[in-house]
C-alpha cells in the first residue's frame, strides 16, 4: 500500500470514527488533487484558530479551484462550520478531510 493509500484510509477511519457519511471515491480525488501537500506536516491539516489561513483556504481553494462566486461572508462561514463539524477540540483537522466536506457543502462533486 503506497504512502497516499494509507492516509486515505486514515481519513476514511477519521470520518467514520466522527460518524460522518462520505463517499471514498470523492474523497480520494480529493486527496490526490491535494498533491504532495498531505505528506507535510504542516500542509496537511487545517488551523481553524487562524484566520489568514482560512482566507487563503477560501481564496486559493473555494474561489481558485472550485470557481466558486459566494460572497466572502458565505465562504467564511462555511469553513467555520467544516471547523466546527470536524471538533473544536480535534487537533488533526485534515487538509482532505477539510476540502472534502467543503466540496460537498457547496455541491461542487462535479469539480473532480
């Protein structure tokens, strides 16, 4: 099993383990589009706690990739209710895992 295999099976164990529904096809697309972002450390998760990585997030993410037209305030919120959605006191908030949920909050699936 490669090195991306095992943590899209780490993630899979993530959301079963918080008890959300996930589709792991859509997950492992999103993992790969990630790229070399989720072997780092540092990439490979998500600081809620600070704000100009969540703006980056929505700007290079939501806006860059997925095309989205929300206003800033709706993109915001959003990432603040991944946040929530994935534990306030969850440490490894998981880049894919992240991505993923917000794919699926704005129905982009088609993207990937």
């Amino acid at each position: 099993m490669s090195k991306r295999d095992e943590l899209i099976a780490k993630y899979a164990d993530e959301f079963k383990k918080m008890n959300i529904a996930f589709d792991m096809d859509l997950l492992t697309k999103v993992t790969v589009g990630l790229g070399p972002s989720i072997y780092n450390d540092d990439s490979s998760t998500v600081s809620c706690s600070d704000e100009f990585e969540l703006q980056r997030l929505i700007d290079n993410f939501l806006v860059k990739k997925l095309g989205l037209k929300k206003s800033a305030d709706e993109m915001m919120a959003a990432a603040k209710e991944v946040c929530a959605q994935l534990g306030t006191s969850n440490r490894n908030k998981y880049r894919a895992m992240f991505y993923y949920l917000l794919v699926k909050k704005f129905g982009m699936e088609s993207a990937y």
